[in-house]
C-alpha cells in the first residue's frame, strides 16, 4: 500500500509524494494538528488511509539491548548513514543490566593477550574524544596498579604485551608500592604493574549519553522487549512483547545475560550469568586517602578472590568487589540484595589489606552479573540458521571498556565483511567454564 523511509520526512503513495513534516507544519499553524503524532495521523487519512492508521517502518538495522555494547554498535552503524532502531526492554544501562552501575576500570593489561589490549588501547582514546565532544567528564585518569607476586607470569607477560602494544606502564616492587599508596597493605605481594594513563570509567552515565548521542544523530530509541526471530532464512522482522512490530534488514542481539533466554538452541549454556556483589564503603570525614589522585583503581591478581577496587568517586565511596564468579542467575528475577556472609568476606579483606577501613560503614550495595563464556572471550558473530541475525554478547566481566571495540568490529563485520576473530565466534565456546582471560 504504501512505505516509510525512515532518517528523511518523505512519504511515498503510489502517483504521490509528499513531505510529511511541511503538511504537519502547515496543519499545526493552521490549527489542525496540536503534534507530530497527530498530523501525521491527519496526513494520512488525507490520502484516504482509516482513521489511525500508520505505516510500518522498515530500519537497515534492530540493535536490540542498549547497554555498552548495542549501544556503540548503534553509533558506528549510524556513521555509515544506515537507518538504525535501537531497543531495550529496561532502559538503557538500567540495574539489571551488565552495564548498569557507576563504575567501570578500563585497563589495558591482560597478560600475554594481546587481542584485549589491542581492543582497550583502541578504545580508550575513542572514549576520551567522546566525552570531550558531548563535554561530560566521565572518565577518570586514576592510574591502574595491578599486584601480585614473583610467581604470576600474568605480570610479566603484561608487561612484554603491552610495551609491544605501545602503552606506558611501569615495572614496580612491593617497596615501591608501599611508598606509594601506604593506606594499602599487601604482605603477599612481591611485585606491580603501573599504568598510569588508565582508569574509571562512570559507567551508567556514559552508556545512557551513547544512546542520548545516537539518538540526536538519528537513531530511534524504543523502551519494548523483544521476542527472538523464528524459522531460519532472512527474517523480515521481530515482534514486541505487546504485539508490535520491528522490521529491518539486518537484526543485532546484543542482549548481554538475556541471550541464553532468547536463544536457548543456539547460545544456551555458552553464556552464563553470574551475580556479582559489589560494594561501596564510606570514607572518614576529611580522608582523601581514598580518592584521586591518591588512590588509584587495583587489582589484587594473586589473591584467591581476585579482589579489586576502584577509588572514592563522586562521592560514592571506596569501591570494592571479587572478581571470582559467583552462581547462576535469572537477570529477570534475581533479588539484588547482598547476604551477610558477603559482606563478612569483605571484612575480613579489608583487615588485612585496607586496615584504615575495616570498619568504614557501608553506604551502598548493588548486585549486578557477569554474563560469562566458557573462556571470557566475546561472542560475536552470525546466528546459524538466520543469515541476518547477529549475536553480541558474552562481555565476561571485562566487556564494558571495550564498547567502542566491540562496537567497530561489529559494524565493519556487517559492513564490510571484515575478516572475523576466530575467537569471538560462536563454535569456538563451549559449555564448561574454563576462564582463560583476565
């Protein structure tokens, strides 16, 4: 009967054209039209459409899941001028999300691996250059300090790799580190790593200007929750839970935890969400100790519970979590309440390594997941069975700096049919956990 082009105001009716947007101009100052919504509607009954009445729209790509990852494959589809619709069924960086919550450590060591540093060395500056244009400060030059002892070859290889990488980083012993920051004490610690260009990232705030970003340059935000393709082929669109419908060329699921939910044939038990406590200590009055540029972020890569920390931010308090994995959960459903026993663990860390805050009170807990594959690489890569359907997922814990990454291989894959990673394709996860990257 007749179709939408989205991103331009142009209406096409079999023998006519019209702009759309001059007649609701001209029925707005003429008293017929009091919004868009409802010249648009009149417009169309003039063509003799029934009353409401509304062309389906048709997008060249559905992001679906607005968190870091949807939303910085959003923002380099919109560069190539493609029509993009964007949804999430929570909101953007909403609290049951991997990406919700304040903070987020972008770091550059990841042992010998050099894919991730690649990636987070690429995305850093991309960061920095965005926050710069929308004028916000969400990023935190606090320093990374990473901790250990003479035995963890993570260290030294993280070293080699990111010289190799071009990243600035330091060599230092624990004499060194007890100079530095003597608020922290670290008995089981022979040796560090400094990197003094890295940091915080506020990541709830920057996630949602991502979306805000996109939006201004023409993408369309809709808060709805997503029913996944059925059949195989080339779907031509996706139903919403209440009954609309979404159609576009090209489908990506960047739905983090919510993947095995939405492909359980396909993804399944190669994703699997894990709750994460998280927790936020206050500070003495007048103690800068804990805050920049005293404190930097660290991570404690030789204690058994892999605990790191993030400075005082905000306002927010001295942020502490174990980054080992905790048990499945329902990202739907799942009570974000932390247990007394957490909060005991985190006692009796904070006696021995942060004394000055063993009983510092707590001001805030959140409990939020990792959304983990078998190994903690990414899942990228084509559905199967459905030839325009994308998976983007499985961020491990370690996802959140690399958004603008994740966000350019994706769209370059799409593209372009840039040459794929092996290692961030689906048959390359399996069903054990077996965690490899850190």
């Amino acid at each position: 009967m007749g179709s939408l082009r989205t991103g331009c105001s142009l209406w096409f009716h079999p023998g006519r054209t019209v702009d759309i947007s001059t007649l609701c101009l001209q029925q707005k100052a003429e008293g017929t039209g009091s919004n868009q919504d409802q010249s648009s509607a009149s417009v169309f009954q003039f063509f003799g459409f029934p009353k409401g009445f509304m062309p389906a729209k048709t997008y060249d790509f559905a992001v679906i899941g607005a968190g870091v990852f949807g939303a910085w494959t959003a923002q380099y589809l919109l560069r190539s001028g493609a029509r993009v619709a964007l949804l999430d069924a929570y909101g953007a960086a909403n609290s049951r999300s991997s990406s919700g919550g304040e903070t987020r450590i972008i770091r550059m060591g990841y042992g010998p691996d050099e894919l991730y540093t690649q990636w987070a060395a690429r995305s850093l500056p991309v960061w920095q250059e965005f926050f710069v244009r929308i004028e916000r400060p969400l990023f935190h030059k606090t320093g990374v300090l990473w901790v250990s002892d003479d035995a963890d070859g993570h260290l030294s290889a993280m070293v080699r790799t990111m010289g190799e990488a071009g990243v600035v980083c330091e060599r230092l012993s624990s004499e060194e580190i007890q100079k530095r920051f003597p608020q922290l004490h670290f008995p089981d610690v022979t040796c560090g790593v400094y990197e003094p260009l890295s940091g915080v990232l506020m990541a709830r705030q920057s996630v949602q200007a991502v979306v805000q970003d996109a939006i201004e340059h023409g993408a369309e935000y809709f808060n709805a929750s997503v029913m996944p393709p059925n059949g195989s082929g080339r779907p031509a669109s996706v139903k919403t839970a209440s009954g609309e419908s979404i159609s576009a060329g090209t489908f990506i699921f960047a739905c983090g935890p919510w993947l095995p939910k939405l492909f359980p044939d396909v993804v399944g038990d190669r994703i699997h969400p894990t709750r994460q406590e998280v927790f936020f200590l206050g500070v003495a009055p007048g103690d800068a100790r804990f805050g920049v540029p005293h404190m930097p972020a660290w991570l404690h890569h030789n204690h058994p519970d892999r605990v790191y920390s993030l400075p005082d931010l905000e306002n927010r308090g001295f942020k502490v979590a174990f980054d080992t994995h905790g048990p499945v959960i329902d990202p739907d459903t799942e009570t974000r309440t932390v247990g007394r026993d957490s909060i005991d663990r985190l006692r009796n860390y904070l006696r021995k390594h942060v004394p000055a805050l063993q009983d510092a009170p707590l001001v805030e807990t959140r409990v939020c997941q990792y959304e983990n594959t078998s190994n903690g690489d990414f899942l990228i890569d084509r559905h199967p069975e459905m030839e325009n359907v994308w998976l983007v997922g499985g961020g491990s814990g370690h996802g959140f700096k690399h958004g603008p990454a994740v966000g350019e291989y994706v769209s370059s894959r799409i593209l372009r049919n840039a040459p794929a990673e092996p290692r961030l394709s689906l048959k390359s996860k399996g069903t054990t956990r077996t965690r490899e990257v850190y």
